[in-house]
C-alpha cells in the first residue's frame, strides 16, 4: 500500500492566502485544523492519500528537502534563503506578495554604498543578506534573529535590518525606513525532487492542480 502524502504548509503569514489555493486543487483539512484551540500539528483531508503537517515557513522547506513530508508551500525567501538541492519549486502560486528588503532608522539612510566595506546586519537571512553585499563588494556581518527585528537599530544591536516587508508600517512605527529591495517575494508549491521522479503518479497531478488553481483554473481539482 503506497503511504500517503505529506503536504507541508507555513503557519504565519502565507497561511489564510494559502488555504483556498489548497481548496481550489481539491484539498480540504478536517475540521480540527480551524480549531485555534488544538495543539494537533498533523491534520487529515478530503483526500485519504494526503495529511497536511502545519509549521513554520523556515521548516516547511526542511521536512520537504529532507522527504519528511513530499510537497508544500512556503515563500520564495525561503526557498532561496535555503537553497536546498533536493527542493524543486515548481509553481508561484502568486500569493504572499511582499519583499525582502533592507531597512535602517530614518535619517541615516544616506550613508554612500559604494564607500563601505563592512556592515552589521541584523537578519533571520544571513544568506542571502551576505550575497546581496558580496555582490557589492561589501562584507557583511549578520547578527542571527528569529524575529523583533525592528528593535535592533534603537538598541544597538544593528544599524541595518533585513526582513521582509508588506505595507512598511512596523517599520514606520519603529522609526524605520526601506532603503534597498533584496528581491520580490511570493508564495510557491515545493516538491522534494527524489519523490517526484519515484512518486509522480501522485505528485505530477497535485502539481498541475496548483498550477491551474494559481492560474484561477475552475477545473483545478
């Protein structure tokens, strides 16, 4: 009997724009996963071949690298934070629109890039924050935070933060101000690359429903 799959989706953010794509490729979570008052992280569907497991974006690009569960969605800072090998993202879903950009306290924004060879970033992205400044000949020291990164600069941690960025108004409330954009953020379907090529009887269809759902297809289930 072939085991059934495990979808990997974030908690957060992407989630509330996640659930109806996952309606509209025909995939519907029991009751129990709307219970805010359940500590369950592992949830039936509609579908008896398929559980969803809820968790972090940072881990749902882990399980799925690793083959813990075998699709998922997650935002492309992660995918691209992450760089697994073993992911293969093959949709933007076109949700989760926002961008992972660079921020410091308003009024020491005008510091000249070109004249700097050392920062003190504070980031849940060292990756992709030290490729952005070695592009530029910059090296950049990355102070690891999980979240509240907007406190860094008033507390010295940091003169720069990088994160993600919607409306900028927790910026604005923290006395900061976007200076450069790292790159456009969106939500994507992520497969694990070996059970792909030995599960596509499964996955491929999964895929193409996503496909069609992100399309706005009526027919994606």
């Amino acid at each position: 009997m072939t085991r059934p799959l495990t979808f990997a989706i974030p908690k957060g953010r992407i989630l509330e724009e996640a659930l109806p794509m996952l309606a509209r490729a025909g995939i519907k979570p029991e009751a129990e996963f709307h219970d805010k008052k359940s500590r369950a992280l592992r949830f039936a569907t509609n579908r008896p071949g398929i559980s969803i497991i809820r968790v972090r974006a940072f881990d749902v690009a882990t399980f799925v690298a690793h083959g813990a569960a075998q699709i998922g969605i997650v935002g492309s800072d992660v995918v691209e934070e992450f760089d697994y090998s073993e992911l293969y993202a093959p949709v933007d879903l076109d949700i989760g629109h926002c961008r992972l950009s660079i921020a410091e306290p308003v009024g020491l924004s005008d510091e000249d890039e070109a004249a700097m060879s050392h920062v003190r970033v504070a980031t849940k992205y060292p990756h992709l924050t030290r490729k952005y400044y070695e592009a530029r000949g910059i090296q950049a020291e990355c102070v690891k935070l999980n979240g509240a990164m907007e406190l860094a600069p008033s507390l010295g941690l940091s003169r720069r933060i990088v994160d993600l960025v919607s409306s900028g108004a927790t910026l604005k409330a923290n006395g900061l101000v976007e200076t450069h954009v790292i790159m456009p953020v969106s939500a994507r379907l992520i497969v694990n690359r070996a059970a792909y090529k030995m599960r596509s009887a499964d996955l491929t269809p999964l895929v193409e429903a996503f496909r069609k759902a992100a399309a706005g297809g009526k027919d994606a289930a």
